[in-house]
C-alpha cells in the first residue's frame, strides 16, 4: 500500500516514488480531494510515497506568521516535501462548481515556484485564474486537466507503466 505522510510527521523519500498533492484546501472549505487521491492510488506498494499537506491536526488558530512556530513548520514541511517530490500534484478544483469557489493562492504560488517539476494539473473550467494556469502550464509543458478522475487515471496509469509498486 502506497505510504501517505501528513505534516509535521517526517519522511524519507529514499528510493521512493514521491508525490506531493499541492491544492486548495481554502482553510478547511474545499473538498478533501486529497483523500481521492489516496484512495486512488492505495493499490500502489510502499515504493510510493505520498506527502498530504491537509493535516489532521490543524489548528485555525495558527497565526500565518513567522512568528508562530505551527505555522512556519507547516509552511516548511510544503516546501521541503514539494522539492523532494518526483511528482506535484496541483489541483485547484474537482469540478466546475468547486472552481467557482476556490480561491487557492498559495497553489498558484506553488504552481509559480515548482513549474519545472513534473507536474500535473487539474483546473476545471470556472476557476477564476484558469487562463493564467492554462499559460503558464502550456508554456512549461504541463499537462492541465479539467476532470479530475481522468486525472488520476493517467497518474496511476503512469506509475503502473513505470512499474512502481504493484
């Protein structure tokens, strides 16, 4: 079964197929898209790896600032998972209805910051900075995709291809 890490925990990517599953999660108000994606790939050995950033124990109170440590370990735990990773997962929403409502900055940050990984995209038609997502995205070769389960099916087809942990 593939092995999924959630901050703060540690991990070790060593001779492993890392993913990161970079997303909306809008403080709580998006769809746990995360947990499909998990799901999707549990049929995946332990050769994989998946970093989920939407925490279990997250703590609304957290100030977003330098000055709260829970914060600044959890922003380092994104970043630092997301440079080990073979694979980013970006989505800024499910579906349509979702992308009318996801807002999800710091994944257009990310997106930003880690557009030379090898990524995949989904960005249904709706979300509000699609055209922008779409460009930089074509520009760097990354395939976007408005559906989410195609998606993961070409994930998961890719890992089978390669011969990861079946």
């Amino acid at each position: 079964m593939a092995k999924v890490v959630k901050p703060p925990a540690s991990y070790d990517t060593t001779g492993k197929y890392t993913i990161f599953l970079a997303g909306t999660i809008d403080m709580g108000e998006a769809l746990d898209w995360q947990k499909m994606v998990e799901e999707s790939l549990s049929n995946f050995g332990d050769e994989v790896v998946i970093l989920n950033p939407r925490r279990d124990d997250w703590d609304s109170s957290w100030e977003q600032s330098l000055d709260d440590p829970n914060f600044v370990e959890q922003v380092n735990w994104e970043l630092d998972g997301q440079k080990a990773a073979d694979l980013i997962v970006f989505c800024f929403a499910i579906n349509g209805e979702e992308a009318k409502k996801a807002k999800a900055p710091i994944t257009l940050l990310e997106l930003g910051m880690f557009h030379n990984k090898q990524a995949v995209v989904c960005c249904p038609q709706g979300f509000y900075r699609k055209g922008n997502v779409d460009i930089v995205c074509k520009r760097f070769g990354i395939p976007v995709y408005e559906d989410f389960e195609a998606m993961l099916e070409d994930v998961a087809a890719s890992l089978t291809d390669t011969g990861r942990g079946r």
